[in-house]
C-alpha cells in the first residue's frame, strides 16, 4: 500500500525520505511511503488552525454524531481493521479484533465521560464567587505506540475531538498501514477538512511537531524514555498540555493458590499475551520460596510449553504472534544474555521460533540471585523470577 499524508481533507504525498513496512511474519512490504517534512508540518498545523474555529464552535451533539459514525464504521469494518493491525504489528488476528472493538467502543466510553467530567459549575463563597467552565485548547498532536496502533491513539484522538480540538497524529513509523486507515474513516464519517491530519515519519518529523509554536497538547502512549525526553522538551512551555502513557515493570505477585494450574494460566496470559508488548504485562513474578512458589513455576513451565506461536493467519490460531520487528526481538534476547551473565538462571530460555527472527518463543528466568538490576521494562515475552522468603 502507497502512503501519503492527509492534511486538510486532502491525501498528499510527503517531500521526504522514503520509508517502508515490513510485514514481521513474512517480511513482506505492507506499506511504502516518504517521510513528512518541516514544510509538510507546516501545512498540516495551518489546516488543524484553519478548521478549529469551527469545529470548536459546534454542538456537541454534532461532534458526538460524527464520532459516533466513525464508531459505526470501525465497527462494520471490523475484519478490515483487525485484518491491517495484524498485518502491521504480527498480532494474532483475535487479538487485533479485540483491539478493532476496542477503537469503536471508545467513542461511547468518551461520550460518557465528557458528561460525568466537564460542564459549567459556580460556588460563592462571602464576596467571592468562583466560576469552572471547560473549553477546548486547539490543536492536539498524538503520537501513537506501534503495539495498539489502533486503540491506543484512538483513545487519545476520540476525547480531543470530542472536546472540540484539532488533532496531527503522528503514528509510528513501524506501523502506518493502520494509521492510514484511521484517516480514511474518519473521512469517511464525516469530519470537516484540517481537523484530523496524519503525518508520517521518524524523530526527526516528531521533534517539528514538538517545537511548533501553535502546538497546544501533546498526547502520548510510549516508553518511559520517551515520557523523559518530551518532558524535559516541553519544561519551558506550561501552556503545552502533555499527556503521557508510558510503561511500567508490571509486578505479579503470588502467594499461594487453591488452583495452582488455573494460576499458572493467569501468568501467562499476564506475561506473554501479545508477546508480551503491552504496558500491562507481567515483567516481575515475585513468589515465595520453598514448595508453594516451585509448584507454580512446575505448573508455568508446562503451561509455557503448550504456548502456540505463529502468523495471524494461520490455524489453529496462535496464542503469540511475532514482536513488531526484528529489532525488538533482538533488544529481548539481549535483555536475556545481559540478565544470564549477571547470575540469572533460565528456566526457559527465550529462543527464535518461527521463520523470521521477529518470532521468539517465551521465556522465564530466575533473577533471585542477581543483586542489583535495572528497573527497566523489557518490552517481550519474557518474564523475571524473583523469590522471596516473606512478604
């Protein structure tokens, strides 16, 4: 598929580099483009300022019923939409109809909390009277997670829309296929022209939205040193609202069970759903010593082994499909050997499983004997042991 950006209604091609994306499964080429430019930044915040007046000034009852059509495609659309985030990211395809869901269910979720959230209120109190109204700010730039292309920006774009901002959405440039679709919908559905714009590209195209001097928010799901570095970018402008979903190094803790089989399912559902690139992921098991945490670790082992890993389309379906690229299977084997060499004992070891290195098979380790480690997210199916003798 050929990408171009969309700015002001329009799709137009970019001036920059060429880029690409590769199916992690297969390697095939699932989307080929250029990069945005300074220039094509430009147009796209003239576009979002042009079209905030009158968005802004719309009912909300005319922002919900746009919305609420772009719902009602994502919805009829389902198979589309799961179809190209499975083909993007390698995600199983239940796991990628899941996310379509979530994207349409988003906007009722948003509506009902723009009514339990905003509004006017006024209190008096002896000669002071005080006044909270809610208004929009202009315009929002999103930047999107490559692991839910779909939900997770969504889940910034619905709410600024609804509010009357303006949005540049910037996804990640290791799944645009996704993204691209996005804004066909939302043409589609009926959004008046400049307030969504798609930009596609790397750093560089990010870092011209940052320091734009008409940005008015930044919102962002990524990691935590992305949160750190765009957070440190934005320290001399509090007018710039920032919102950030970073991840986190998701302890489990276990301390006994009736059902010790039915526990080791809740592992690995926690740990390597996804492969294990969700901010919500187990990353830490932490258990007792002695029988009770061995008769879990005995019951994971074998329920680790039972693990199907494959392409989204393959049958039976796979519990685990590839990570998102080649790259991010190599950063979680190295987080293995790093881990190994300090004193970590695997359990199971990590190791490619499938016909392009993307594919890894999931792993457990045994970090009990390392003194010291980095609270860091490793972002794979990989899950650390911690054993302790009390709570």
């Amino acid at each position: 598929m050929s990408g171009r950006n969309f700015i002001a209604g329009k799709w137009l091609e970019a001036g920059g580099d060429a880029i690409r994306s590769l199916n992690p499964a297969n390697g095939d080429e699932v989307w080929q483009g250029r990069a945005s430019t300074a220039d094509d930044v430009g147009r796209a915040f003239d576009a979002a300022e042009a079209a905030f007046g009158d968005w802004s000034h719309r009912s909300l009852e005319a922002r919900a019923d746009i919305l609420q059509a772009y719902a009602a495609l994502v919805t009829a659309r389902k198979d589309d939409v799961a179809r190209a985030i499975a083909v993007d990211t390698g995600k199983p395809l239940w796991d990628a109809l899941g996310e379509a869901g979530a994207m349409a269910a988003k906007v009722e979720i948003s509506i009902r909390a723009y009514d339990a959230r905003t509004g006017a209120s006024e209190a008096t109190s002896g000669a002071l009277r005080t006044r909270l109204e809610h208004r929009p700010h202009g315009v929002m730039a999103v930047f999107g997670p490559y692991n839910f292309p779909g939900h997770l920006p969504n889940g910034h774009i619905v709410p600024a829309l609804l509010a009357g901002n303006t949005v540049i959405f910037k996804p990640s440039s290791l799944t645009p296929l996704v993204a691209d679709l996005m804004a066909a919908l939302w043409e589609e559905a009926g959004l008046p022209a400049g307030v969504f714009n798609l930009l596609h590209g790397s750093r560089s195209m990010g870092d011209a939205i940052l320091g734009a001097p008409r940005l008015a928010g930044l919102l962002v799901t990524g990691s935590v040193p992305t949160g750190i570095a765009l957070t440190k970018a934005l320290a001399e402008r509090p007018e710039v609202i920032l919102a950030l979903e970073m991840g986190g190094n998701n302890p489990l803790v276990y301390w006994g069970a009736g059902d010790v089989e039915a526990a080791a399912m809740l592992v690995v559902q926690s740990a390597y759903i996804t492969s294990g690139q969700r901010c919500t992921c187990a990353r830490r098991l932490i258990l007792p010593a002695g029988d009770v945490g061995e008769a879990l670790i005995e019951a994971l082992v074998a329920a680790i082994g039972r693990v199907r890993v494959g392409a989204f389309d393959t049958l039976p379906e796979p519990f685990m499909g590839p990570l998102v690229s080649n790259g991010a299977a190599a950063a979680v084997l190295d987080a293995q050997r790093s881990l190994e060499e300090d004193g970590g004992k695997v359990i199971c070891r990590v190791e490619k499983a499938g016909p392009t290195p993307a594919f890894l098979s999931p792993g457990l380790i045994d970090v009990t004997k390392i003194s010291e480690r980095a609270d860091e997210e490793v972002f794979g199916p990989h899950l650390q042991v911690s054993r302790v003798g009390d709570r």
